[in-house]
C-alpha cells in the first residue's frame, strides 16, 4: 500500500493543471503535451536498459507488479485526460473533470484499498466502498466549484458509474471527459 500512497500522491498533482490554465492555459496545454512525451520517451528508455534519472526512479516506485515488464500506461493516461478536459471544456467544467481525475479516481483507490468489502463481479476487482468514495469527494470537488448541488451530485453519479467499470488505466481518460462533459452539457440535461 505504500506504493499505491505514493502513487496517489502523484496522481494528486494534476490538479493544479486548472490553477496553471487560469494563469494561461495554451501554455499549460504544451506543458501537458511536453510532460506527456517527456514521460514516454523515459518509460521507452526504461524498458530497453537506460533509466534516465529521476523518471525512471519515481516509476520503479511506483509499479504495479503487472507493470514491471512493460510501459506503464498511466501516466500518459493521465496528462491525456488533463489535457483533453482543458481543450474540450469551458473552464468550470474542465476543472471538475480535473479534480474528479485528481481527487475522486484517488479517493476510489485509497478507500477500495484501505476499507473495500464489497466487490461485485461487474467490477473487476474495484469496490463498492471505492466507487462510493469517489462519488463523494468528486460531488464535494464540483460543488466547490460551480456551487450547485444537482451539477455536484450529477458529476459525482458519473464519476462513480465510470470508476467502478474496469477499464485499467484508461478511467484516467474516460472519468475527466465523461465528468467534463455532464458538467458542461448539465443545463441542457436538466430541461
């Protein structure tokens, strides 16, 4: 579990990707893009022998056992789902999407870690306790953030719906645009 706390941790920091974008958000956009290529041309290097330094070490840290042997995907996911979220919606609902990728995915894997009993079938392995978790802390995150409790609970709904199915390291695209997306589109949904 101490892995999976550092990873979270990492996880945790895309969330400052709607504070860099309110400063300027092209630039956080290349940021993003640069990240997401820096990450995989080390990931590449890791795999064939050369571990470049810093990267490679924090991923070691980091891996899932699954993960030893071949590219970690994650961490693309990741910087995608950020910066798919920044280009795609207005500012509020990017930044719900990025703090639903950031806070709620995090919530899910610690809660289902720390407290998760139940875990049905169609799950793959992910909690009910996890699914809830993310639930909560994307509502309390979208709240915060537009200030009205159908679009929160709207968000936290699909966050969780999206969390609990097991697509891997591809919720990390799936959540924020599926987040950004019932929070962009809301007033619509609700006629």
């Amino acid at each position: 579990m101490k892995a999976e706390l550092f990873r979270k941790c990492i996880h945790i920091l895309i969330a400052v990707v709607p504070l860099l974008a309110a400063l300027n958000r092209s630039h956080t956009a290349m940021l993003l893009m640069g990240g997401i290529l820096f990450y995989a041309w080390a990931e590449g290097m890791r795999l064939v022998g050369f571990s470049p330094p810093l990267i490679s070490s924090v991923t070691k840290a980091v891996l899932r056992k699954r993960e030893q042997e071949s590219f970690v995907l994650g961490p693309v996911t990741l910087g995608l789902g950020a910066l798919l979220a920044l280009l795609l919606f207005p500012p509020k609902a990017a930044t719900v999407a990025v703090f639903a990728l950031a806070f709620g995915d995090s919530a899910a894997t610690l809660a289902g870690g720390f407290l998760g009993r139940i875990r049905p079938a169609f799950m793959g392995g992910k909690s009910l306790e996890g699914s809830l978790a993310c639930l909560a802390v994307t509502a309390l995150a979208a709240y915060l953030v537009c200030g009205d409790w159908r679009i929160a609970l709207a968000a936290g709904l699909v966050s969780m719906v999206v969390d609990a199915l097991p697509f891997g390291d591809f919720d990390n695209l799936l959540l924020p645009l599926s987040t950004g997306l019932v929070v962009w589109t809301f007033p619509i949904l609700a006629l």
